[in-house]
C-alpha cells in the first residue's frame, strides 16, 4: 500500500526548471541560431573597427533619441508594415528589437502597443472580419504584445 507522504516527499524535492531571465527573453524573442553562442542579438557584442566606434555610437544614440519619439516611432512601424518586402519573419525580429529597445521604459512601450492596436482593431472592424484579428502574429504590434505578455508573465511562469 502506497502512503500519501510518501509522494509528498518526492514532489517537495524534485523542482521544476526554469530558465532565467535573459535566457528566456533571448529564446521567446530571438529564434534560436545555429551559432547561438556568436549572435549578435545574443551576445551584444558588435564587431566595429576601432576608427568606426565613436561615428556608430553617435548615430545608435541618435537612433534611440528618434525611438524615444512617439510620433516617430508609429510612423516608422506604419512605413515598414506597408512595404511589400516586409516578411513576417521580418516583422517578428524587428517587434523583438524594438522590445529590447525600450525593455526599460515598458510604460512607453505599452502606450505605442496600445496606440497601434487601436488602429489595428480599427482596420479588423472596417474590412468586417473583427473575429480574425490576433489569429496569427502577420504585424508587428501582434508580435509585440506576444513580447509584452512574456515580459509580464515571466514572474508567475517562474
């Protein structure tokens, strides 16, 4: 005969296993690569010629200066969204970058998410399919509030 105790015993001990913070984020937003190790999005570790350095870090502190501007922002989400060459796949990395990007103003990040999705819900009431909307990630706002619930969510997964 099997004891309750004895099965309580063997749950208190074993653990699930979690993966921490920066791992998890790294895997939810950025496609596992062969050379994982190496990436760029991974490791944060840009390759740039010494004479080259102080011109990129100018112009990647411009760039965040321009993402810190709403308007800015929206209309350059809405310009990439209407470019035919714009893959989903293109789509996904770039709402992950941007996620990263502003991973420490997630206010800032919630109200360009909230902004974009009114619009998109919008465009779903208009074209009288509201019920396809958030099927599948084919925006880049869809994809950025699968990366917003993962950010969200991380301390109650854990």
């Amino acid at each position: 005969m099997i004891e309750m105790e004895d099965h309580t015993s063997d749950l208190s001990e074993a653990r699930i296993p979690f993966l921490d913070y920066k791992t998890y984020t790294d895997r939810v937003f950025f496609l596992p690569s062969k050379d994982g190790a190496n990436d760029v999005m991974i490791t944060g570790k840009l390759d740039i010629p010494e004479g080259r350095r102080a011109t990129v870090a100018q112009a990647l502190n411009q760039f965040s200066n321009l993402l810190n501007s709403k308007t800015f922002l929206i209309n350059f989400i809405r310009t990439l969204e209407g470019r035919s060459d714009f893959n989903a796949r293109a789509k996904v990395y770039f709402a992950s970058l941007l996620t990263v990007a502003l991973h420490g103003k997630l206010e800032y990040y919630t109200d360009i998410m909230r902004t974009l999705l009114l619009e998109l819900m919008e465009q779903y009431v208009q074209s009288k399919n509201p019920k396809l909307m958030l099927r599948r990630s084919e925006t880049v706002v869809e994809r950025m509030l699968c990366n917003w619930m993962s950010i969200c969510l991380y301390q109650f997964l854990k």
